[in-house]
C-alpha cells in the first residue's frame, strides 16, 4: 500500500452516535466520558450530516451497554428519533405512498445513510414480506445491538410514518436469548421474538404494507429519488473522505476556506496542506473539484424545476422535446436558394 492511500471502511452517519449519547445521558451515564472512550472526534457531535467508521459506532455501543446495564439497548434509541435527522433519508421514507414503497425506498438508498447496511427483501408472499439486515461490519456484541437498533428503527418509523401502531409479525436475530427476553416483545409490540436465527430479520404483513404514508407527496417523492439518485455515496470514513463532506459542506454555505476546513478536522492549515500533498492533491484542486459537483448538481436540480413547470415527467423527456423541436426546425430552415424544404 503506498503512503497517503485511504482504505474505505463501512461507515454510519454520526447521528446514530448522537442518538446512542442521548440515551445514555437520558439514562444516567456520562455521556462525555463515554464519548471520550470510544474516540468520539469532536466533529461528530455537531449538527448536520457525517460519517464516522462503524468500527466507532460497535465499541460505542458496547461501552454504552455496560454503563447502563441494558441489553436491549439497540431498542432504546429509535426513542429519540425524529424526522429530519437522517436528511433526505427520512424525507425519501416518509414522503413515499405506502409503507410497502417506502420500505423499498429506505433499501434504495440505504447508501445515504450506511456503507455498513443493506436492506434487501429476503421472502415475499401475498400475505407478507421478509425483510433481512446484512452488516459488512457486525462485530461482537456491538453488533448484535446494532442489530436491534435497526430492527426497533424500520417499526418505530412505520408507527410514526403510518399514524397506526404497526408491529412486525416476526422478528429474528442471529444472537442468543438476552435474559430480559420480555423487554424485546414490548419494545417491538409482539408475543415472540426468535433468537439464534442465521440472519437478522423481520416481516411485515401485506396489508400493513398497504397502508398510507402520513406525508405520502408523490410530486415531492419523485423529485426527492431524481435527487437523491444524483447524488455520489457519501464519503468514506477516512480522512479525505471526511475533508471531502466538510469542504462540501462549506461550499453549500457559500464560505469555503482552508482556514475554516482545517479548524473543523482540528489540524492547522500547515498539517492539512501536508496532508492533502500526502494524497496527492492540492487545497485548489480539491476545491475546484467540489465547486465542479455542486454545479453539475444545481443544474440538475434546475432542469427538473423546468421540466415540471413545463408539464413533462422528468428532464429526459424535456430534453426528448428539446430535440423534437431542435429537428422540426431544421427542417424548416430555408436550403442555400433561400427555400424552406
């Protein structure tokens, strides 16, 4: 490996982090302390959207667990949710027609969100659907809890998104039986909960799947999937993946400047100047980069408001008109003798 070169590591968004020193500071733990010993950077704990490795997110987890003395601590946290946390995850989610459509959603673009999640459908019937939770990282009893979390997350969001108290019918999960076994089938609102399982997972009946979002918006709900469907995977967990969102986001505010961006990764101007050399860039060079995506994005943005006030679906059928009438009037142009054809 040469020196300089990152290496991609599954990653979260922060705000699972902050959702988790939340709970435990609401529980009585030091949430600060915790923080401390999990090597929680500063930066994850601002508002606004990040990545951290999940690796952080596991150990966190354990540390938090055995301050509280709570083994179902991944059930805990979808308490403390709510909408707009995630960004345009939670929008894509709640703004979709059906839960059914906006479960598929939330497996579309769980990339939002995680490197370390996938949401696929394991089973589906005409009576209901299985839905399994794979973890490219899920080590240890931080990711057991990880598990929970996701599990209590997707039925909390159904309850909310729904306006209905829907519950799973079946849950499974790959870890041993906790010894406060009952704990699980209140938080999750159902009699059984099985353990020892060969995957995480969970199913939903057909009709719950039916019912209608809350904030269903079906113009706003396409707009949010073009959107979203433009837009790159989030930045790695390393380092210039986490220099990369922050000059991003800085160039969103309209005031990018190394003196701003080398304060929010905590390095003087000098180290971060090193630093980028090291990967073989350049303050310049990234920050051109990042103005040439953010443009490349407005635009895109600018053609869908254009297509919709025009009464086309989306910008490929505004440019299939654009043609259309691009040749029409060729067409029509007068040939070298002054004369239309």
């Amino acid at each position: 490996m040469g020196p300089g070169r990152d290496i991609p590591v599954p990653s979260d968004s922060a705000e699972l982090v902050r959702l988790l020193l939340g709970v435990a500071a609401d529980n009585g733990a030091d949430a600060r302390r915790l923080a401390r010993e999990a090597d929680v950077p500063d930066w994850a704990m601002a508002p606004g959207h990040a990545m951290v490795p999940t690796r952080l997110s596991l150990r966190l987890f354990e540390l938090t667990e055995r301050a509280l003395d709570r083994p179902d601590l991944g059930l805990l946290i979808p308490r403390l949710h709510t909408v707009g946390d995630l960004d345009l995850y939670d929008y894509l989610f709640c703004t979709a027609a059906t839960f059914g459509e906006a479960m598929r959603v939330s497996g579309d673009f769980v990339h939002l969100i995680s490197t370390n999640h996938r949401i696929s459908v394991e089973e589906s019937t005409a009576d209901e659907t299985t839905f399994a939770l794979g973890l490219a990282e899920a080590d240890g009893r931080g990711g057991e809890l990880l598990s929970q979390f996701a599990v209590a997350m997707f039925t909390a969001r159904a309850r909310a998104g729904t306006g209905k108290p829907v519950t799973p019918s079946r849950v499974s999960f790959p870890f041993t039986a906790p010894r406060r076994y009952r704990r699980f089938t209140e938080a999750l609102g159902i009699d059984r909960v099985d353990f020892g399982s060969h995957a995480t997972s969970f199913t939903f009946t057909a009709r719950d799947l039916r019912l209608p979002m809350a904030g269903a918006d079906p113009r706003l709900a396409g707009f949010l999937k073009d959107y979203a469907s433009m837009l790159p995977a989030p930045a790695s967990a390393t380092w210039l993946g986490q220099f990369r969102r922050r000059l991003e986001v800085m160039l969103a505010d309209g005031h990018p400047s190394i003196q701003r961006t080398a304060s929010q990764l905590a390095v003087s101007t000098r180290t971060l100047q090193r630093r980028l050399a090291e990967h073989g860039t350049t303050w310049r060079a990234e920050l051109d980069s990042a103005r040439h995506r953010y443009a490349g994005q407005a635009d895109a943005i600018k053609a869908r408001r254009l297509a919709d006030r025009l009464g086309y679906a989306d910008p490929r059928s505004l440019r299939r008109a654009r043609q259309r009438w691009k040749d029409r009037l060729a067409g029509q142009a007068p040939d070298a003798d002054g004369k239309a054809e």
